[in-house]
C-alpha cells in the first residue's frame, strides 16, 4: 500500500526528499572535510614546523638558556623581524619579516621557490627569497635587488611557500628570506627592537613528551619557549576545529529548515489523505496499519534523500581545498571515509520521520466515520503523544549539536536560540493571520480580498513560507551587517587629526631627524611616544619564576614571559577611560610608583586596586602599585598600552620612540617611506590604510565562505519554498477553477495569486532583515562593543530580490490552471 500511494504521488514525494538534500549535503560535506583536514594536519604535522622541535627566544638566550640550547645541538637556526625594505629598480618600499636563515632547514617539507634551485643556490649565493606575491605587485625578477637595511642583496628567486606559514599571516608581512649571516650587517637589530631567535632540531627518535616535561618549565625560567611538531598540529587543529563547528551548525540549519518544509508539506499530504485513511478502516486496516503506510512513504523518502545528499555532498569535497586554500599552510588531500556517509543517510532517514512524526500520527486518530463527513478533517489528535513527539525532536536535536559542538552549553544556547528564531517567525506568521482575519479591508476591491483570504485560508501556507523566507534572509542579512561591524570597528578616520601612519623603532638619537623629515613632507608630528621595555619580574609579592611552576595560579601564562613596551605620560588620550581607582599623571622618583593598567591585564593577572607588581627594567627592579584600572579601545589604531607610567620616572630609562603623522594621500605616504627607509633603515613604517585593507581582504575571504555555507540555507529555503507551493498546487487548483465558473478572468487569477505571495515575500524577506539587524546590534553592543550603523544594501537588495523570487515561485503554480478549461479540471478532480 506504502509504495502504491507513493507511485500515484511521486512528485509530491520528491518535492518532500529534495527539501533535505542539499541540508545532507552541506552536513556531509563538512564532516568530510573536517576528517580530511585532522588527516592532513595529523600527516603533515612535521611539515607544518619543518623539524621536530623548535625552541624560541624573544631576546638573544642568556648564558643558562643558550648552554640548554648547545647541549641539544640544533640543526638550523634563524633570526626573524619585522621590518622595511626597499627595492631600488622602481623605488618601492615595503613593511616585511625578514627571516635570517643558517642550516639547512626546513628538514621536512620544502621551501617552494621559483626557479626550484633557489631554494638551496640563495644560501651559497649571498640572495634573497622574496614573497612571490610581493614580486609580482613591485614588478620584481630574480637579478633584481632588494636593500634591507644597510645591505643591498640581489633576488634570487620567488618564495612561494615555506613550512609553517599561510597565505593569510604573508599578507599583512611578506616574507623575505635570507642568509643568517647577513644580518648583523643590516645593523637592523637596534635597542628595542621586536625580534624572535629560534633554533630547529632534527631529531626523529626523541621522546618528545618527555623531552618537553623536561625543558620547557627550565627554557621557561628563562624567558625561552620549546614547541614540538605534534603540539603544532595540535593547536592548529583546534583552531579549524572552532571553523569546522560554525560550519557545521550553518549546516545544521539548512537541513532545519528542510524538515520544517517536510512538517509542513506532510501536514497537508496527510489532511488531503484523510478520506482514503477512513475508506481503509471501514475495509479493516488497524491505526497501525494505515500509520505505517505512511510513516514507510517518509521513511522511504527520508534514506533515498540521506543517499543522494551524501553523493553531493562527497562531490563538493572537490570544492572546500580551492575555498580554504588561502586559509591551509598545507595542499590539502582528499578521501572518502565512511563514518559521514553512514551519518548522511542516517540523518535522512531520521530527521525525516522526526518531523513528519506530528503530521503522521493524525492518521493513528481518523476515524471510519469521518468517509461520511463533509469536512475531511475532523480527527483530534492525542495532546500526549504530541508533547512525545516535541519532545523526542528537541531531545534528538540537543543531542546532534552536541555531538557537533563537543560542549552542552554552546550545543544548549545553539537549540535554544533556533527554537526561539523559529519561535518568533511562527508567532509573527500566525499574528498576521490573525490581524488580516481581524481587521479585513471589506470595502478593498476583489483581487486583493481574495489575495488577503489565501493568507488565512485552509491548507494556507503562511506559516511555512514565512519561516524558510525569513530564516534565509536572516541568515544571509546578519552575515552582511555582522562584517560591516568588523569592517567599521577597523575603519580608519580619514580626518587630519587621525593617525594613519606610524614608525617604530626610532632610537634616541634619530628623534629629531625624524620629525624634520616629517616636515620636509609637510606632514605633522601627531604623537611622540616613548617606550621602555621591561618585564613583570613578581606579582603581589610572588616571584614569576614560582608563579611558572604554580598549577593553582590564577594568572595567565602569557604575562609570565612578556616582554611590555610601557609609555610614561601625564594625560591619557581618547581610547582610554577610568574605570577603577584615581590617575595620577606626575611623580617623584623617591616614591612608589603608582602605575595604571588595562582591565584585561588586571583581569589576566588577577590584580586589583593596591597591589603591587614590580618590573624587571633591563636588569632594575622598579616596585609599583596599581593605581587606577583603564577600559582601552584596542580597536583604535594608535598605540596603546597595558601598562601606563607616571610622568618623573621612566624618562633615565633606557628607551626608543613611536612617530606618528596622517599622510592625506597614498602618493604621500609612499614618498615619506621612502625617505625614512633611506635615512632611517632600522626604522620600520606601518601605513594603517594598508593594514585596512588587509583586514578587510581577510574579512572577505571569510564572508565568502560563509556566505558558501549560507547558500545551502538560502536554496533549501527556496526548495521548501517551491514543495509548499507545489503541495498546496490542487487545492489551488480547484479554487482557482471555482473563481474561474463563476466568471473570474485569468488576469484576475493572476493578480490575486501575485498579490498573495509578494505580500509573503516582502512580510518573510522584512522580517529576517529586522532580526538580523536586531541580533546584529546586540552583537555590535555587547561582543564587539562598537557602534552600529546598518548598511543599506539587504534593504535595497535582499528584500526585493527574495520578494521577486517567491512571487515567481508563486506565479510558476497557477500556470496550468490558465492553460487548462474549467470543466476539464473538474472532471480529473471528480
């Protein structure tokens, strides 16, 4: 009985299937590729370090570090910094990390170089290995040359890619690559200068855990850091773990939203099949029977739609390596395991049933008489057998996002704020109806009386097509307005007041010379910032070094071997605000020092007002004690600091300078830089619009892919939208027939079906925009802590297109009816 039902209606029954395919696929799909990708990271873990274990210092290792070092007999090592450099063929200059390489790393993977013999001839040669990106956009070739400081070097070959590094971390500092021996010769490496010493080892045998238990709390004492491959790949996987959870759920909610298209479509399948149900008790089928007829359709649908959404979704694994491939240090691999498979199918079947299970259990409640009744369905169902079912979709849900999201709180808070979406959707699909049914325009002219009844109407779709419509655009809008936030919190003010050009590393003596270049491009000294480096050497009078070996610390590790750039001043600027304790802007050096610190440090560290921290300043311990607590705005691109001195104390201190100007034009800019890097080689420049720009290619490249996962959400909703018009297509049918007997005119028709569903189509569309602008300015308020200025684009874009889009949907049903004369369409449905 199952399969003959499903025969006389297949179209229907596909319509249903395909609402959760292409959900099946988006979750395969990932599944896929977040079993690849442990795989790759897991093969390739000695290739993301280039050796087995790194050791790493921030300052040249003292004495007791480096004999830790010697003993270990490091294979390669190198110096890498930040820094300017300039390429004389066409005067161009450019903010890079320099790393100076000596040894014959990396010893796993390779470094990619174009020609291939660079990546080995650079070394004997005396070249550099420049970032194929940055040779392409300064026009460079290998013969060419590139000045680094006091050094001119020619180029001897395109770096393309190297162990350990991603296309994302080369766009904000290409890579240049030369000899270790060349770079005392720069004279780069002045007082204050940020800079990383790390030595590689080559050791394929050693136990590594007990080899890192062993050395790291010794390195950590002094100020040094030992990684191992396996921790690496370790980190990095957790770190697209995060990515492959948001995608996941992204996923989660397309196929959602399928199955609310299989509740619905089934509910009016099911109330159309009442009088067949009836027809097979009175003939002595039991409930269980005529349940089971159905429930097998469903099924049925349910793992044919699981087996084709899991062969899509193995297709689009060709697609994820060219989406993420500026995103993996690694060429990603491919293969077909069968876990996601299993899960594919699965999920199809039983999502499918879950959400056709309250529609399918009215069949257990028709009963025989209702063959003689006129309405079609009278048949109450059991309210406990519903709050079973509820129950058993919320339980299965819960239980899914846990499984995706490792956490009960995230996968509790993901639920809850799904059903509440769909909670607010559905009230505001069912108020509409109920205000056209209250306050109904009885003097409007037919079509549109005739268009506002359809809303309220049996069998209407109001409900289900609100839902799809608004959680697509809710979907697509919150990603738009979510990335203007982040693009606005990095926005750059472009008034003459603003900073948008900085030098660092501007030594003592080069202070003036710095600012008279300023002014020879007339351009203004806007900051004059001194900096003093020094560390915490204790915190409320316990040492650091105990504080290291302590596991009941409450003080984040990062704090134990940070360097901190410290300014003094009496003032504080517009990022900073009092938000605990009194600033005190001058002081006596004969006096504890009262300093000001960042809510987060004082957070990081567990400080508060009055205790006292005393810093390592170059080898003089200086005692402070908190003072006031600031609220910085990191956002604001201008230096700010942690750690805020006193005017009257640090100005003896060893220290170096930070100039800032605003350069008005981009032409200006570049002809400051190329001054300074003449003059000033050790002095770095970072132009912030540059740095703007990278934020907002980054920010792109990550909207792109989630606006790829969006689109799974966006075409199932249209695919619901196209089985919930196509299901109600008879009950259409036979209406429109009635209208058409009694003299309406197929332009009447039409206008009343176009009406019907623009009205739908622009109530969805706006709704989603409002909540995504809602949830957008939450976000604005209390994660991003910035305001929030909604962009134009989903109100002048996304709300007529999708509202288009569903009128055509709407008007593609009614065709056959204007093709089609009355009386043949009474005789099929007679």
């Amino acid at each position: 009985m199952a399969w003959r039902d499903a025969k006389a209606s297949r179209m229907r029954l596909m319509l249903f299937m395909a609402s959760i395919i292409l959900g099946i696929a988006a979750v395969v799909s990932i599944q896929l590729f977040s079993q690849n990708l442990t795989d790759n990271i897991q093969r390739h873990s000695k290739s993301l370090m280039g050796a087995d274990f790194t050791i790493d210092s921030d300052e040249l290792p003292n004495p007791r570090a480096q004999a830790i070092i010697d003993s270990l007999k490091p294979d390669a090592s190198e110096i890498n910094f930040v820094s300017m450099v300039a390429f004389p063929k066409n005067d161009g200059t450019k903010l890079v990390r320099v790393r100076g390489l000596q040894g014959e790393f990396p010893f796993y993977g390779k470094l990619d170089t174009e020609p291939v013999a660079a990546a080995i001839s650079y070394q004997a040669l005396g070249g550099a290995l420049v970032d194929a990106t940055l040779m392409l956009q300064y026009n460079l070739q290998a013969g060419d040359s590139i000045k680094i400081g006091e050094i001119t070097l020619p180029l001897a070959g395109a770096l393309k890619a190297i162990p350990g590094n991603s296309a994302v971390a080369t766009s904000v500092a290409p890579l240049v690559i030369i000899p270790f021996r060349f770079i005392e010769a720069t004279e780069l490496l002045q007082f204050g200068s940020r800079k990383e010493y790390r030595f590689f080892f080559k050791q394929p045998n050693t136990d590594l855990l007990r080899l890192e238990e062993k050395l790291q709390p010794m390195l950590e004492a002094e100020n040094a850091d030992f990684d191992t491959h396996t921790r690496t790949s370790s980190r990095l996987g957790k770190r697209y773990d995060n990515v492959g959870s948001f995608l996941n759920l992204t996923a989660f909610i397309a196929l959602l939203l399928g199955c609310v298209g299989i509740a619905s479509s089934v509910n009016i399948y099911i109330k159309e099949k009442i009088k067949a149900i009836a027809i097979l008790k009175c003939l002595g089928a039991s409930r269980k029977q005529s349940f089971l007829i159905f429930l097998i359709q469903i099924a049925g649908i349910g793992i044919l739609g699981g087996i084709i959404g899991t062969a899509i979704g193995v297709g689009l694994q060709e697609l994820f390596p060219i989406v993420l491939k500026e995103f993996l240090p690694f060429e990603l691999t491919i293969s077909i395991t069968s876990q996601p498979l299993i899960i594919g199918v699965f999920l199809g079947l039983v999502m499918s049933v879950l959400f056709a299970l309250l529609p399918l259990l009215r069949t257990w409640y028709v009963s025989p008489l209702d063959v003689l009744r006129v309405s079609g369905d009278t048949s109450k169902q059991s309210r406990k057998a519903s709050y079973v079912a509820i129950a058993v979709i919320v339980l299965f849900l819960y239980a899914f996002s846990f499984w995706l999201l490792k956490d009960w709180l995230f996968a509790l808070a993901f639920i809850v704020a799904i059903m509440l979406t769909f909670g607010i959707l559905s009230g505001i699909a069912i108020a509409t109806m109920k205000l056209v049914k209250a306050y109904f325009p009885k003097g409007a002219g037919f079509t549109t009386r005739q268009s506002l009844l359809n809303l309220f109407r049996p069998n209407n779709q109001t409900i289900v097509l609100l839902i799809a419509i608004g959680l697509g655009t809710f979907l697509i809008s919150t990603l738009y307005f979510t990335k203007d936030i982040l693009l606005d919190k990095a926005e750059i003010g472009q008034t003459s007041k603003s900073v948008n050009l900085i030098t660092l590393d501007v030594q003592p003596d080069q202070v003036d010379e710095v600012a008279n270049t300023f002014k020879a491009n007339d351009l203004p000294v806007l900051d004059n910032i001194p900096l003093v480096t020094m560390r915490m050497h204790s915190i409320k009078n316990v040492l650091v070094n105990t504080l290291r070996t302590d596991t009941t610390a409450q003080v984040k590790s990062w704090l134990l071997n940070h360097e901190f750039r410290t300014t003094y001043r009496a003032n504080l600027i517009d990022s900073e605000e009092i938000i605990a304790g009194e600033w005190v802007p001058n002081q006596k050096t004969d006096e504890i020092i009262q300093v000001s610190i960042s809510d987060n440090l004082a957070e990081d560290a567990n400080v508060s007002l009055g205790d006292s921290i005393v810093f390592n300043v170059q080898g003089v311990l200086m005692e402070t004690v908190i003072k006031s607590i600031r609220k910085v705005d990191w956002a604001n691109l201008q230096p700010n600091f942690t750690v805020l001195f006193p005017s009257g104390v640090l100005e003896n201190a060893p220290q170096f300078y930070v100039l800032t100007t605003n350069a008005p034009t981009e032409a200006s800019s570049a002809k400051l830089q190329r001054d300074l890097v003449s003059k000033f080689p050790n002095v770095s420049v970072i132009d912030l619009r540059q740095m703007f720009t990278v934020v907002e290619d980054i920010l792109n490249k990550v909207s792109w892919i989630i606006n790829f996962m969006a689109f799974f959400s966006i075409l199932t909703g249209i695919i619901v939208l196209i089985g919930s018009v196509r299901t109600s297509k008879y009950q259409r049918i036979k209406e429109s027939v009635l209208l058409r007997t009694l003299g309406a005119k197929n332009k009447q028709i039409l206008t009343i079906t176009a009406l019907e569903y623009l009205f739908l189509g622009i109530l969805g569309s706006l709704l989603g925009i409002l909540l995504a602008l809602v949830s957008s300015l939450l976000l604005a308020i209390f994660v991003f802590e910035q305001p929030f200025t909604p962009s134009l684009i989903p109100f002048l874009v996304f709300l007529p297109g999708i509202s288009l889009l569903v009128l055509g949907i709407g008007l593609s049903n009614i065709r056959e009816v204007l093709r089609s004369s009355p009386l043949e369409v009474l005789r099929k449905s007679g």
